[in-house]
C-alpha cells in the first residue's frame, strides 16, 4: 500500500499504530516556517486522521518509521522506545573499506555549538552513544571510489548518531551534506543511510512483530 501524496509504501497498518517505509528528503514532523509544514504526519493524517509520530528520523534519512494512532498506543511506544526495548537495525553506505568486519563506536555526544545542527564527539560534554557495526560487503565505484555497506545498530537514539559515529571511526557515510567531504559527499544523490528495520512487542496485542523497509541504495 503507498499513499498517493508520496508518502512512501504502508508496510503494516491495524487499529493501534502504522509502519511506513519514509522516503529520504521528507520530515518526520513539521519544521520552523511554512515552508517545512510539509512533513510525514501532515501527508498522513487525510488518509489516517490523529495518528502521530512516536519517534523520527531525519529528513535525509529513508526507511521505516512507527506511528501511533490513538493516545494509548502512543503512550506505550514512547516509553518502548526510552526503555530501548525496540530493535533498530539501519543500513549504509560509507567511504573507504572498513578495516573490522565487525565492531562497536561508544563514543559521547554532544552539539557542535549552541543553534548549530552538527553533532561533535565530546569525552567530558557528550551523552553516552553507542553503535554496533557489522559489514555486508565492501566494494568500489568505476571511478575508483571505496565503499562499504555496513548494518548498524544503535544502543542510543542521539541527534545524528550514525552519521557522526562512522564519521569518527574514519568513514563518512555517501551523500552526507553535513558531514562528508570531497567525494563522498558527493558519490551519491542522497544520504546513504536507511532505517531497514524495527521490531518490539506490539503495546495492544503482545505479539512479537517486526517491519522491514529493503534498503534503496
């Protein structure tokens, strides 16, 4: 099921909450000013009236993404989601070859600066973070651009997490207009990072369900 306003594919809908596969460059929720009402919530409340967001991805970022539709159900999955009871696995494409075919980055984090929207590594300021990596496969553009696809796994839902952790481990993820340079920022045409799955226990049956979102890079 897709919504026709280009919300992106429905890939599971009841009584209590929806699963969406978002496209990359849509807000999560509206921003400052008219010209960011547009956003997921708004696109979907013609078709889903009330329901509301429960956690968010950024506006780049694609891939599945969980709504509420009642203030019960709401409820329940805020507070999974604080008590990371959810399962979050996300997809990338980053520069270079990782060297470990598996690691973690437990590293704080904290903004570059007051209004700023980057995300520095910080060892005294910074909140704990923490991101499991594994690699699916490493390869190389015709131009002779190293990549590697790599599943992420976040412990800890900071602003930007991903994007600074592969950053810090040496590996900027493609398309990144904040934080890549040179030609990993601009290999791809969009930020190469997609949320691909997430699984919990559903707050109003109690059973074990999960979503996935195939990854379109």
């Amino acid at each position: 099921m897709t919504v026709s306003d280009g919300t992106g594919p429905i890939l599971h809908a009841d009584e209590w909450l929806l699963a969406v596969d978002k496209p990359s460059g849509l807000l999560s929720v509206p921003g400052i000013g008219p010209e960011k009402a547009d956003c997921l919530v708004a696109r979907l409340q013609g078709a889903f009236p009330g329901v509301r967001i429960v956690h968010r991805l950024d506006r780049d970022t694609s891939g599945a993404i969980v709504l509420a539709r009642d203030a019960e159900t709401h409820r329940a999955l805020s507070m999974a989601f604080e008590a990371r009871a959810v399962e979050k696995e996300y997809e990338a494409l980053v520069a270079g070859h990782v060297a470990a075919d598996a690691g973690t980055v437990d590293l704080p984090l904290r903004k570059e600066a007051l209004g700023s929207a980057r995300q520095i590594v910080h060892r005294t300021e910074g909140k704990p973070s923490r991101t499991d990596y594994a690699v699916v496969e490493r390869g190389c553009d015709g131009d002779g651009l190293a990549w590697t696809r790599v599943r992420l796994t976040p412990f800890t839902g900071r602003s930007h997490q991903l994007r600074v952790h592969m950053l810090a481990l040496g590996h900027a993820i493609l398309g990144d207009e904040l934080y890549a340079d040179g030609a990993a920022r601009s290999a791809r045409p969009r930020l190469c990072l997609h949320a691909r799955r997430l699984a919990f226990t559903h707050p109003r049956t109690g059973k074990r369900v999960e979503f996935v979102a195939e990854t379109p890079f």
